[in-house]
C-alpha cells in the first residue's frame, strides 16, 4: 500500500532525531521562513485557513483557538500535551522518540504565531525515553540558535522546558495538566475560565497535542491550500492512525482523513491475522464507542465516525477479532477508568469503582439477570454529570457493547461462565 506521508516520512532515516541529520532533510527551514516572511498574525490565519483540527481527540479547529488568546498585555505560554496515555493510542510517542525536532520546530512557529516566550512539553510519566530525546535535542536547538534569545536576528525568544508527569492519564486532560505542571495535585480545574484566558499561571495558555503542533511545519512549507487538498471540507489533512489488535502489521499509519476503515485494517495494516475475523472495531482509542463490521466502509473523518455511532478521538484503532470476550474487554476498560479517576467528583469516582465491580461478577460468572440493566442506570448517572470528561469516557465502549453484544452478557450470565472458553481472570488483581 502506497502511503502519503508527512509527519512520518523520515522514520527510516538513521539518527533522524539528531539535528544534522534532521537539517540535512530540510529541518528548520520552515521555521526560518515563518519569521523571515510572516507576521504572528499571518501564521493564526494561514492555521486557520488550513482547517487543522486538534489531534488529541477533541478535534477543535486549532487556528480559532489561537484566536481566543486575549490581547490584554499579559504574558502567554505554549503547553504541548504528550501525556499520551489512551489504551490503544501511540503515536505521540513515536513522534517524540524517533523524530524530536519536528516537534520543537513546530512549538517555535507556534509559539512566535501566538506570542508565547516560553513553552512547556508535559510528557508522559512512563515516556523516560521520549522525555530524555526531547531534552536532547532541546539542548541542541539552543545550541545551535533556534532557542533562547533573538533567535536567527528576528528579535523573538523563546524557552523550552521539557516537563515529565509522574503517569496519572488524568492529566491528559488540559486543565489537569496544567495543575500538574505548576507542581498540585493532577486535578481539573472548573471551566470557564478556559487555558485561553487564565491557564498556566493564570495567564493565557494554548494546549495543544503532539501530533496538532508537528503538523504546523508542514503547513508553513506547503501552505493551507496543499493541507486543505486532502480529507473532506471540515476534516482536512493527514492523521497519524496507531492500529492495534490481531492484524498483521500493528502499529502508526499516516493517512489522509476520510480514508475508509476498511482500508487501513486490510491495505494498511495488512488485514487479519489467517484464521481471525473481525468482531468488532474500537475507532480513536478506548475512550469511543465501538463499530461493527458493517461499519468498516465509513470514512475515517470527524464528522463520518460520528455519525457512524463512534468518534475519530485520538485515533487508537483497535481492532478486536472473533475469539476476544467482549465481558472481559469491558471489564478491562472499565477498571482503567476506575485507576485513573482522580476521585474528584462523586459520579466518576462512584460509578467507575461500581460498574467495575459489576462487570468482574458477571465475567466470573456470578452475575445476574439485573446486572446489565444496573450498568446501564449506572452510565445514565455519569453520562454528562461528570466534573471532567474522564467519567464519560469510561462509557463510550461498555455501554456501546452492551448495545451490540447483550446477548454475550446475558450468556455469561445463564452459563456462569464465558461462552467463547475465556480463561476468567480476577480484573481487579491482574
């Protein structure tokens, strides 16, 4: 399968995470265009103009976020989200680790496009290496005059720190984040007030993802019209795709939006391993509803999943096969959700812990005919009610199986047993 790569097009080229090497495929020189011929105003419409939408999993268009920066005089930062930390999701992780400086080229231009003079990367607790390659080549950004004071003669400066979480997946969530950057305890904060208006520190902030800001060199060298030429009207661009699941080439795929599910499990990814079949398929990482086989000719945009029953999010596409119990795949999900809660607020920290429970009965197979009603009440009481969206992304999976695969539950519940001769492990301990 022929692949239109950007973001990923230099992942086999030795040492590409080394500033020579990267120079030598033409690193930088986006940077040194965006500040020999844009003004900062230029570079937040030629982003909006390009149509990038944010790649964490919210998919709000990154140039009108920039946009609510209010002009009040105040100090502004750059936070770059790589607590990537979504069952199914990776490929922020390659980003960081393979190809460093596309990134802090990337936080550069944004940072000189938004005003910032200092910008923050939050790894990731367990990304020890992705965090030692970023402050690596941060070193030699400043080394070599693309960080610090009047950077190539434009009168702009700019410093980067390179900041790791200590792995608590709440603080993937922006508000969080920030919490946990000025050194408190990794809990959302209320909104409104938005980062935009009082973030970090309590001035104006843009949190971006990873992969959102990497895309923004690309835009500089080729322009919003090249972007905008490929995915749909409101879903334009490339995506970084991490395919898991029993096919037989896992991992990232770049693709344009709107390609077919389809195309990505069998041309991409190779298709399934021989003798498997798929069962079903979780689209943009464990937070989403999962999609049935009859789904698999939907676009992969953001508007197409949506309406398909699902959402794009983070665009961890794990694909289960024919032998996967279901029960187990929810309980599973579930309790990640219940060890992630921060506890804040009483629906998460209660609904998490007790649809857990429930499901480890009915996969041991002491559940009742009431259990399945009884997640459902329980998800009806977090659906919505949740003081951040950890609480309704424990749902997005558990309640779209229950839809689909009820008569799964229900058999593990009249056998005591799971059907499909899943070994029963206790969920809570493993």
């Amino acid at each position: 399968m022929s692949q239109t790569f950007y973001l990923l097009r230099n992942r086999e080229v030795p040492q590409i995470g080394h500033m020579d090497v990267y120079r030598e495929h033409g690193g930088y020189d986006a940077l040194k265009k965006s500040l020999a011929e844009f003004e900062p105003e230029q570079l937040v419409d030629l982003v909006k103009r390009s149509g990038l939408r944010g790649r964490g999993g919210a998919g709000f268009p990154t140039g009108v976020k920039w946009g609510f920066l209010p002009k009040d005089g105040r100090p502004r930062y750059l936070v770059v989200n790589s607590d990537e930390a979504e069952p199914g999701t990776f490929k922020d992780r390659e980003l960081i680790e393979n190809n460093p400086h596309q990134l802090i080229e990337g936080m550069i231009i944004s940072s000189y496009a938004i005003g910032a003079g200092q910008a923050y990367v939050y790894c990731r607790g367990e990304f020890l290496k992705g965090s030692e390659e970023l402050a690596r080549a941060v070193k030699e950004a400043y080394a070599a005059g693309f960080l610090g004071e009047n950077i190539l003669g434009s009168g702009f400066s700019l410093d980067i720190f390179v900041y790791r979480g200590a792995g608590a997946y709440i603080c993937g969530e922006e508000s969080a984040l920030l919490e946990s950057l000025e050194g408190r305890r990794g809990n959302p904060r209320l909104k409104p007030p938005f980062p935009a208006v009082a973030g970090l520190y309590g001035m104006p902030t843009i949190v971006n993802n990873v992969e959102t800001i990497t895309n923004v060199p690309a835009i500089v060298t080729h322009g919003a019209e090249w972007y905008t030429s490929m995915g749909t009207e409101k879903s334009p661009g490339l995506k970084i795709m991490s395919v898991s699941g029993k096919v037989n080439r896992p991992g990232n795929y770049e693709i344009p939006l709107a390609t077919p599910l389809r195309t990505l499990i069998e041309e991409y990814a190779g298709g399934m391993q021989e003798g498997r079949s798929i069962k079903c398929v979780i689209p943009g990482g464990s937070s989403v509803p999962l999609l049935m086989p009859d789904k698999l000719d939907t676009p992969l945009d953001y508007e197409s999943v949506l309406q398909a029953g699902s959402m794009l999010g983070s665009g961890g596409c794990i694909v289960l096969d024919d032998t996967v119990c279901i029960v187990r795949a929810a309980a599973r999900l579930v309790k990640f959700y219940r060890e992630e809660s921060c506890g804040k607020c009483t629906p998460c920290r209660e609904g998490t812990y007790w649809m857990t429970d429930v499901l480890d009965r009915i996969e041991a197979g002491a559940g009742n005919e009431a259990d399945l009603d009884m997640l459902l009440d329980i998800a009806d009481n977090m659906n919505g009610k949740c003081f951040c969206p950890l609480g309704d992304a424990s749902l997005g999976f558990m309640v779209s199986a229950i839809k689909h695969f009820r008569d799964e539950f229900e058999a593990h519940v009249r056998e005591h047993r799971c059907p499909l001769g899943a070994k029963v492990y206790d969920t809570v301990n493993y």
